[in-house]
C-alpha cells in the first residue's frame, strides 16, 4: 500500500511538471520561439502525464483492504510487500453475531432432492452434548462436488445464548417435508421399468382379469420399491408371474399385503 501511494505522488508531481513545461512552451509558441512540434510534444507528455495520475490513483484505491464488518482478524495470511494472486485471501477475520452461525453438510443427491429452502432441523452439537439446537435449510449448492459427488447443504443455526466457534462437529436430524407415508411394494411387482418410471399389474374390480398401471418409483430399499404416485386407491398389486400378464388376461388371486 505505500508503494502505491508514493507510484500516486510520484505521478502527481511528474503531471505538475508536464504542466509547466507546457505553459512555457505556450508561452514561447505565442511569441514564435518555439515551433508547433514542440508544443505539441509538451501537450502530449502533459496528456501522457495524467493518464498515469490516473493509473496511480486507480491502483491505490485497490490495493486497500476493507472490511465489510467490524470483528477480529485471526490469521494473517501475507505480509506488506508481497505479491497475491486475484480471489487469493490475505486476511482472515472473524466476526459473528448470534445469528450468523451455519452448519454445512455434504448429502448424497436422494437427500438433497427433498430438501427445500427453510426445510427444519434439530442439530445437536459434540461441544454442548444434551443441548438441542433448532436450525433451517438456507442454502443448497446448485451442483455436486466433483471430488465427492456430494451436494453441499447450509443451515442455519440458533445458538441459543451458547458459545459458538467455527469448526465445530454437528449431527443434523431434518424432518420431512411433508408427513407423506409412501407405499412399498415388492421389486418382483415392477414390470417395464425405464428410470423411474415403470408398471405395476393390478386386479380389474371383477377379481378375474388384470390390467396394467403407470407408476413413478421413488427410490429402491433392500427388496422393496418406494412408489412416489400411481397408487392412489390401489390397495393391491401382482407380484408373481407379472412377466408373463398382459391386459385383461385371466388370473387366479393369491393376495399378500404391501
């Protein structure tokens, strides 16, 4: 920052020179002592001379760090004189109030997918065993770590009049949403799956015949599918011989709860 601010004033009294130069040199034009060449040269080296005042001004307002709110510097990172790269930190600074404090957590893309802005948490911390802190969903990364395939996840936390600092270890209990109980369904009942999308059989209200219903699959847990929708009234699928149903084909009813 000083050698910036003498670059500043160097560049100032070379441009009060350029300046002076040229009014003699005006002077000595008026009275035929100089010729339009030198003139010209003096006006040049006086325009060249402000370009570089302005230069030197724009570099100092730039070299200055300011901070955008009071607290405390924790770790200095660069010394005066050394040179940084752009978006490099030289400073660190630590400054909270009681409501700025964040927990972040890396979940898989299944998580992140149910998680919404302000979705509640309970978040219990390893520095205050017993203590409950309540917390929110308030940022979700757009895109997963390329290193991990993780989507990174803040949320905020009350610190309800404790001591907080950074670096703390946190576990995080989300509630859901919404209280939606989804159906599961035995894998062996999905016939013609595509991604998430697949069928089910299920009986015609005359118990004899089938016929054959979209579904949308949530996820797959151990030998069971999640259905997302496509059930609703639907208390009962087919789950042997689906490979061999067509529509309004026969069959014989074998039922078992789902």
């Amino acid at each position: 920052m000083l050698l910036h601010a003498a670059n500043s004033q160097q560049a100032k009294e070379g441009l009060a020179k350029a300046e002076r130069d040229l009014g003699r040199v005006q002077g000595l034009y008026r009275d035929s002592s100089a010729t339009l060449e030198l003139l010209q040269n003096a006006t040049t080296a006086r325009d060249v001379a402000a370009e570089t005042v302005r230069i030197a001004a724009f570099n100092q307002k730039f070299s200055e760090i300011r901070a955008g709110k009071s607290g405390k510097i924790i770790k200095k990172l660069s010394n005066e004189g050394e040179l940084t790269g752009p978006g490099m930190p030289v400073l660190v600074l630590f400054e909270t109030g009681p409501d700025d404090w964040v927990v972040r957590v890396a979940v898989s893309d299944r998580d992140w997918a149910r998680l919404s802005a302000g979705t509640p948490a309970r978040i219990t911390l390893d520095a205050w065993p017993g203590e409950v802190f309540s917390g929110k969903v308030t940022e979700l990364a757009p895109s997963a770590d390329p290193a991990n395939g993780l989507y990174q996840v803040e949320f905020s936390i009350q610190a309800r009049g404790k001591r907080l600092a950074p670096g703390l270890f946190a576990t995080l209990e989300v509630a859901p949403p919404k209280n939606i109980q989804q159906p599961a369904i035995p894998i062996e009942a999905i016939v013609e799956g595509d991604g998430s999308a697949a069928y089910v059989y299920v009986l015609n209200p005359d118990s004899v015949t089938v016929r054959k219903v979209p579904v949308v699959i949530d996820r797959l847990e151990k030998e069971q599918a999640i259905i997302a929708s496509g059930l609703n009234n639907i208390d009962a699928v087919i789950t042997s011989g689906t490979p061999y149903l067509t529509e309004k084909k026969k069959v014989k009813v074998f039922r078992a709860a789902y």
